[in-house]
C-alpha cells in the first residue's frame, strides 16, 4: 500500500526561528480546534486550522464519501501549505502559531485506519518541530457531526498518540479541563518557555 507516488508533494516546513509553534494533536473531538480558537484569541495570534475537515467536509457535501488512502497526500500537502503560509504572517506580528494538528497527526491516524502511512508522511512528520506539542484528553463531551465516527474509542486513540510521541522522543504534555483551565495551561507552559 505504501506505494504512493509522493513525487508530486513537497512536505517541507518552514518556519522562521522567532516563531514559538505549538501543535495540538488528539483523537476526534477532544477540544483541539476550540483551544486552538481560544489561544488566538487569548494571543490576538494566527491559527492553522485542521485542512483535513476543509477537505473531507468538502469531499462528503459533494460526493458522501469518507477519507480513503488517495487522499492522505493531498490532505498532508494542504496542512502544511497552511502552516507555512501562515508562519510567515506570524513573523510579523505576535511570534505564536497555533496549530490544530500536524502530519504527525495524520500519520497516526494514517497507521490507525489503513496500518500504513505514506512514507512522504511519515518522513515530514517525524522531521517537522514544535516548540510545544499538546494532547489533549478525552475529557469532554464527544460531539458528533459527518466526519467523526469514533465515539467509543477517543480513550484507546488517545493512548495510540501518547505511545507514537513516546516512541519517536516527541516531548509533549496533555491537556484537559474545562476550556478556560486549558488556555491557562498553555499561557503557564509558553511563559516557562520564554523565562
């Protein structure tokens, strides 16, 4: 499967070094988007929101079709077009990038759905850093809404993301509580950051 033809993508990240970028990975609704929102705000700061739901929504309105593996380039290409796009802003205003997942949340999702990643994938998520990477719990309300299928398993994809951070030494911290508690998580662990 993992025969891809990734000629025609380029993964690269790029970041200006006065950028601090936090990623926030999680399994499905577990709060990434909304504190992602709430940090901008907090921050009067930039967010990359997750291109995967652009791309998928846009996918099921038209066709009612689900993620199959010929999308997951084009979805790592538009994350990353995003992200790179949007640090170039951030550069001349606050120096914080919010970002509502990365392609180390796609390549997990990718092993989880299909039990393998395009390499291209894989090899731009292990090579892309954050100053701070967060996972957020499982400890709210799940939602539904078109593309979220997994209302029973937010716990044990949870722990898959903690075991793939662990095992390729990606330092992070999970986050859960109420949204006000979770921002002022964050705004503690950037101010250690920056002291």
């Amino acid at each position: 499967m993992n025969g891809s033809d990734a000629t025609a993508f380029n993964l690269t990240q790029h970041t200006p070094k006065s950028i601090i970028k936090i990623a926030i990975l999680g399994a499905e609704s577990t709060g990434k988007t909304s504190l992602c929102r709430d940090l901008a705000v907090h921050f009067n700061s930039p967010w990359v929101p997750e291109y995967m739901r652009t791309y998928l929504q846009a996918k099921w309105d038209s066709e009612q079709k689900i993620c199959t593996w010929d999308d997951l380039l084009p979805i790592a290409q538009g994350q990353i077009d995003l992200e790179n796009e949007l640090a170039q802003q951030v550069e001349q205003t606050t120096g914080y990038l919010f970002c509502d997942t990365s392609l180390f949340e796609l390549m997990v999702y990718a092993n989880w759905y299909y039990g393998d990643c395009p390499d291209a994938i894989t090899q731009a998520a292990l090579a892309h850093n954050y100053d701070l990477i967060l996972l957020t719990k499982a400890d709210i309300p799940w939602v539904a809404d078109d593309l979220r299928d997994s209302p029973h398993e937010r716990e044990e994809i949870s722990a898959r993301f903690a075991d793939e951070l662990v095992h390729h030494d990606k330092i992070f911290r999970q986050i859960g509580g109420n949204r006000n508690e979770r921002v002022q998580q964050v705004v503690d662990w950037l101010n250690k950051i920056q002291s």
